[in-house]
C-alpha cells in the first residue's frame, strides 16, 4: 500500500487539498472536489492511504506564497502527475504560461507541436491532477471566453486577476447576441468580470 501526505490549507477560493508522493506534489485540488481527485488518484495509483501531513515538503507553505502573490514560487515545487506521454507533455507546457497572462488550447496545441490536437489539450486539462502548479486556469476557449476548469470558473476568473490578468479591458469576453428594435442582430462584448 502506497501512503500519501496529505494536508489542508485556506484560501480565498475556499480549502485546498495537497497530496504529496515521495517528494512531489501529486495531487492539487478544492475540498468540494475532493471526489474527482479520489478518482484521479485511484486510476494512478491501485492502493494507498491518505496519511495527514501538516505542510508536507513545505509545499502547503508555498502554495501560501503564491496566495500572497508569490507567483514565481510555484515553479520550485515539483510534480508528480502520472498521466500518458501527450498529457504529461501538455501539464508540463502548461508551467511555461507566465502569471497574469492567457493563451488558448489551439496555441498550447501548436506550442506542443500538435496544431490540430487543441480539443485533445482541452481534454488533458479538465485531468490535470494538480491544479495551480500547473495553471491550466490560464488557457482559455478560441474566443478568449473563460471555459473549462475543472474546479469551476469562478475560482478561474479569482486566480487569474489574482495574477494580475485585467478583465477590464475586454480580455476576456463572450459574446452575446442582442436583437435591435428593427430586428438587426448586434454583437455586444459581455465584460467577463461583472
């Protein structure tokens, strides 16, 4: 049986959970989806325990930094995600996106080397195993419209003007469809931040 550290730390976006596996940070998730990290590690690893950790490797502690806009910290953490080749690859590129910044699943793809493999990457993200350390919060649909996180968007949207990324000036946007008086269709950017 493989034993895991385990521990809890608060957020602004609510509790989040840390496993560590021998040294590296292996599991990253928000208390309230604390069953879809079960399920991860459970298909990676066939037996183990959760054992509680207070500040394991001193990871809880970094995470805390980043928190206070220590945003460079993360990249000393080390990871552990399992996962196939391609979905290795796409969580490692995922380090490379600087804070406070986005770019879309079509350009991780072509980063990758794989232009056409973008619904491929969007699959690979929703599985990310560690969330934060590799900020698959900073990809964003074709549209750069907020889609697809798996710990919800709001918690997205918090992370990403936490890292500075402004909203304000139209960034992110979805578009709406609004009917004119005299039946004429208008596309109206929808400011994501309201």
């Amino acid at each position: 049986m493989k034993d895991l550290l385990l521990d809890t730390i608060d957020s602004p976006i609510g509790p989040i959970l840390l496993v560590v596996d021998d040294g590296r940070l292996c599991a990253l998730d928000y208390l309230e989806y604390q069953a879809r990290m079960m399920t991860l590690l459970e298909r990676r690893y066939p037996s183990f325990r959760l054992l509680p950790a207070h500040d394991p490797e001193g990871y809880s502690s970094v995470v805390r930094r980043y928190l206070n806009k220590d945003f460079a910290c993360l990249d000393t953490i080390p990871v552990s995600t399992g996962g196939t080749v391609f979905q290795q690859q796409v969580w490692q590129a995922l380090r490379s996106i600087p804070p406070g910044t986005t770019i879309t699943y079509g350009e991780l793809a072509a980063r990758l080397g794989r232009p056409t493999a973008y619904r491929a990457v969007g699959g690979t993200n929703a599985l990310n195993p560690v969330a934060i350390v590799l900020p698959c919060h900073r990809v964003v649909g074709a549209n750069a419209a907020l889609t697809g996180y798996a710990g919800g968007l709001e918690r997205k949207q918090w992370l990403l003007q936490h890292e500075g990324y402004c909203f304000a000036h139209g960034t992110i946007v979805e578009e709406r469809m609004i009917k004119t008086m005299d039946g004429l269709v208008d596309l109206l950017p929808a400011i994501g931040d309201r």
